[in-house]
C-alpha cells in the first residue's frame, strides 16, 4: 500500500518536549484530526496540541469508545492512519473496541494512550495497565515511549506499520514522566512505501486460469480499495464480463449497479449466491481474507483446499493459505493488482457469459423487496432502505452497526463508490452513529446516513452531541424494535417460547435528540409516512433522526417469529 504523501509542516529545530515532537509528528505525516477523551496522563500532548490549532482539529468526543470508533471511521474513509488519543487505564480499555474493529477490519490507527510515571511501573499503581499484554493480541505493534529522544523514531515507525502489508492498529503508550522531558531529536516522516504489483509470469498464469474456467467468480473485499482502483476494477471485470461478489460489509468496493456486481457474501446472503460460489470452477480473491462470514463458516469453499481452482491475492503474505491453500497465491497490493489485471487483454470467446447474466438475474431479483404479509405492522423496512438508496446521492457515506436491522440496508441498498460504505466486519454493535458523525466531520460536502438499530444506537448516542458541537450534518436512522433483534432470532431458533435478556426498552428517541442538539427529530410509525420524513431530515442544517417503529415480529426480511 502506498503511503499518501505526507504534509511536510516545518518544525522547530529547538530542543522540544517529547509532547511536542509526537504532534510535530502528527503534523509532518498530514494528521489533521485527533479524536480524544482528555486525561491527566498525556496533559503535555493536549498542550502541544494547542499550538497546532491552525492544522490539527481536536475533536473531543463524550466517550473513549465513541473516539476510537470515530478514529477508525476515519482511516477507512481515508487510507491513512485514524487518530486517538486517550487516558490510562479506563481510557484505554474503553478505546479498545477501535483498536479490534481496526484489526478485523484491516484499518490503518494508531491508538496513543497515557500512562503513569516510570518510576511507577509494576506497583499495580493508579489506573495502571500493561498495554502490551492487553492489546498484543489485538495490534500489530504495542510499544511504550521510555525515553524521549526516541519518540520521532517510535511514532514514524507507528505510522509504518499501520499501513504496511495488512493495514491494522497501533497502540502506543505515552509515560506522563516522559512526556515533560526534552529532546533535540525532532521529528520526521516515515518513508513512503512502493506497491506490490503481480509479477508478468503471475499474471500470465492467471489469466490462463480465467480463460480455462467455465464459472469463474471475483472476489473482492479489504481495505485500500480508492475510487481509482474501483474503476480499474469495473474495467477489468467488464472486459472480461466476469461476476464480482463482494466480501462481508465491503460492498463498496464495486458500483453495485454494474452488470457484473453478482451480491454481498454476508450475513443473510442469497441461496443463489451461495450455489454460485459453491459451482465456480475458478475464484479470483483480491483483497479479501475470505473469512468466515464471506464463507457461511468455511462452507462454501473446503479447508483447507478448495474444490474451486482458487487465486488469491493479499498484501499480508500470512493471509495466504492461513485458511485456504490456494493454486495460485500472490502477495500483493489490491491497488496495484487490479490495475495491472485491467491491463490485461480481454478474451474473444468466453464460456462464462450466462453464467454472469444468470448470476446477475438471480441477484437482481433478490435486492428486491419482498411484499409484505397482510399482518405486519409499523414501516417495511425494506421498502424504507430501498427509497433511501434510490434518493441519496451516490458519494453519500452510509453507516451502521450490528444486528438484524443490518441485513435489511445491506440487501436493499445500492453502494455506488468506493470507501461509501462505514460497517464493520468484526460486527461490533454502536459503531454507526460515531462513524456517522466522522464522516460528517471528513466530507462536510457530502450526505451521510447512519442506519441504527435501538440496541445498536444506545451503544452510543451521546456522540449526537459530539456532531452538534462541531455542527456536522447526517441523518440518523433508529429502527426500533424493542428488542436485541440478532440474539432474539438465535434464541427463538434455541429456545423457542423463551424470551430471557432480548427484550429492550429504550428513551423517547425524538426527545433524546431533541435534548442533544438535533436540527430535525421525528418519529415515522407507517411506510407510507417514510419519504417525506427522509427528505425533510435530509434538508435540516444540523444533524437530523428519524425512528422507525417497525415490526418486531419480523426478524429477517424472509423470517417472521410466530
């Protein structure tokens, strides 16, 4: 993955505080938003943050949680590192939801953390907590700044990592001690790192897998996939008229309108789509790790070597064969793979073409919504996300959750570009309205809406004030059911007739957002009453929230509870 080129700020040349070199740092690899929670522990860091106002926003959120969340939002969107700063010890175990999306997710963020005195480590002192055993597990890299006159070298090294091979989190803990102490070694930027392309030979064996295939499937997910590379990959498979499947909560990698988008490998799939992946002789993997959602746990392809003639390409050399052994594997960059593959001659004859109009059809047909039984109640869901896809425009930022509600915008809705969808893979309930309000925050020129179930909202809905204060424009979606709808289905599927922890009664949503500095709240209990509530949300000045009474008998779009 290719770095972007970083702002190259001036810096002082003057002995400095190792406080002062990390936002030297921050500065000098074109960081120009923080998210924090402000502690005690790294007091020097929000000091020397006050003399960076003019390049660095400091947007401070109402819980650590909401800021790690918000920090990784931001690396998605855009490819750079997403950044957090928080306390000690309570800070950092609430920030650690970020640092584990980040990591599922393949998100480039560094976590900084404060930390007690050196002089106090190892005597289980006030908030202390060894983050490299906590987070070794989680991060790519954990390291704790002992001496100031390493910080430069630390934090460049940081923003390497999280971006090299498999993007993923950093943590790095900041003694408060250290933090005070000066250094006349300034900061630098990290150098920035060439693409992996395939190599001819590679590329020559594939595309003699493809033109030998009478099904092949692409499979695209991941992260670092930029609008260039979007269409690189629109080009490649339209030439070619392959069918593209896009990985768990990665249908933006792919305009979901194109003839050959075949469907969204997650939860809720289509049987067809399934039986499609089951059928293909050949299977181009760019990008994904091919997981256990993208999969139906590891049952589409056989581990540990699939039936289908599988090609896998993936930055992290350690994602090759982890699962499935692959006939041809290459470590590479998505980016420069796929353009290197729209540079590959297309094929006169193929064999495969009914079989991507038929995959197509078949999905088609699904991304419709289904009619309703005569005895539903409240607002289609469906029909709601589907009138939501059709007005947005296509560069809005569409965020959510977990939980059932999320099947219905990922089946009804049409992503159009790249790095549109917010959703996380590690299926980490209350990231939307956070990730909602960083979108805002990122791209003030474009609409944003999070979908939200009312368990997933309540994870987080103080950070509505977080979108007010700094006025930032999105539109909130709350599908209330009453209920914890995703565990309610496996219940009623395990324990039929006993409803024990599911039930959930929530605030006057409309109330809470009217309290928290909402431009427009209502609450819409028909479908018919949908559109125009969307579009008056849509033309508030602030943030908006709808709350959509729903069914809580219906469970699924094709599941209803009796």
């Amino acid at each position: 993955m290719l770095e972007d080129t970083p702002s190259r700020t001036a810096v002082s040349t003057a002995s400095r505080t190792a406080g002062q070199v990390l936002v030297d740092s921050l500065r000098l690899h074109g960081v120009d938003r923080v998210f924090c929670v402000p502690g005690e522990s790294y007091l020097a860091v929000l000091d020397a943050l006050h003399d960076a106002q003019d390049s660095i926003q400091l947007v401070v959120t109402k819980h650590e949680g909401g800021a790690a969340n918000m920090a990784e939002a931001d690396g998605k969107m855009t490819g750079r590192p997403g950044i957090c700063m928080v306390t000690r010890g309570p800070g950092a175990t609430h920030a650690s939801i970020g640092v584990h999306i980040a990591q599922q997710d393949s998100t480039p963020m560094i976590l900084f953390v404060g930390q007690i005195a050196r002089s106090q480590v190892g005597r289980d002192a006030f908030q202390e907590v060894d983050y490299q055993a906590m987070f070794g597990g989680l991060a790519k890299w954990v390291v704790e700044v002992t001496d100031a006159a390493r910080m430069a070298e630390i934090v460049a090294r940081a923003f390497h990592t999280a971006v090299s091979g498999r993007p993923g989190p950093v943590v790095v803990s900041l003694p408060e001690d250290m933090l005070v102490e000066r250094t006349d070694k300034q900061a630098f930027a990290s150098c920035a790192l060439e693409p992996v392309p395939p190599s001819s030979a590679a590329l020559e064996r594939i595309a003699q897998a493809l033109q030998g295939a009478r099904q092949p499937l692409v499979v695209v997910g991941g992260s670092g996939w930029s609008a260039q590379a979007s269409q690189q990959l629109q080009r490649f498979v339209a030439a070619w008229n392959l069918p593209v499947a896009c990985a768990f909560r990665r249908q933006d990698v792919l305009d979901n309108r194109s003839a050959n988008y075949v469907g969204h490998l997650g939860l809720g799939m289509s049987a067809a789509l399934k039986e499609a992946v089951k059928s293909a002789d050949v299977i181009l993997a760019i990008g994904t790790r091919l997981g256990d959602v993208s999969t139906d746990s590891y049952t589409l392809l056989e581990v540990p070597e699939p039936r289908q003639k599988l090609i896998h390409i993936h930055p992290d050399a350690n994602e090759i064969g982890r699962v499935y052994r692959p006939a041809i594997g290459l470590q590479a960059d998505s980016a420069s793979s796929i353009a290197a593959l729209a540079a590959l001659a297309a094929p006169t004859n193929r064999a495969w073409d009914a079989w991507t109009s038929g995959a197509r059809q078949a999905h088609t047909a699904f991304s419709l919504p289904p009619a309703r039984v005569a005895e539903a109640s409240g607002v289609d869901l469906g029909a709601a996300i589907a009138h939501a896809s059709a007005e947005l425009p296509d560069d809005a930022l569409v965020s959510n959750g977990a939980g059932n509600y999320s099947v219905w915008l990922h089946r009804f809705y049409q992503y159009r570009g790249a790095r549109t969808e917010l959703a996380t893979t590690c299926g980490a309930m209350g990231y939307g309205v956070p990730a909602a309000v960083a979108a805002a925050l990122r791209h003030p020129d474009r609409e944003v809406l999070c979908v939200a179930g009312d368990g997933c909202f309540l994870m987080y809905p103080q950070e509505l004030a977080t979108a007010a204060e700094h006025g930032a424009r999105l539109v909130v979606i709350v599908v209330n059911n009453g209920m914890y709808g995703t565990i309610r289905m496996h219940q009623e599927k395990h324990y039929p007739g006993r409803v024990s922890g599911t039930r959930l009664v929530g605030p006057d949503y409309v109330a809470l957002a009217q309290a928290m500095g909402a431009a427009h709240a209502e609450r819409v209990d028909t479908t018919e009453g949908f559109p125009a509530a969307l579009a008056r949300a849509r033309q508030a000045a602030g943030f908006s929230l709808i709350e959509l009474i729903t069914d809580p008998r219906q469970i699924t779009p094709a599941l209803r509870l009796n």
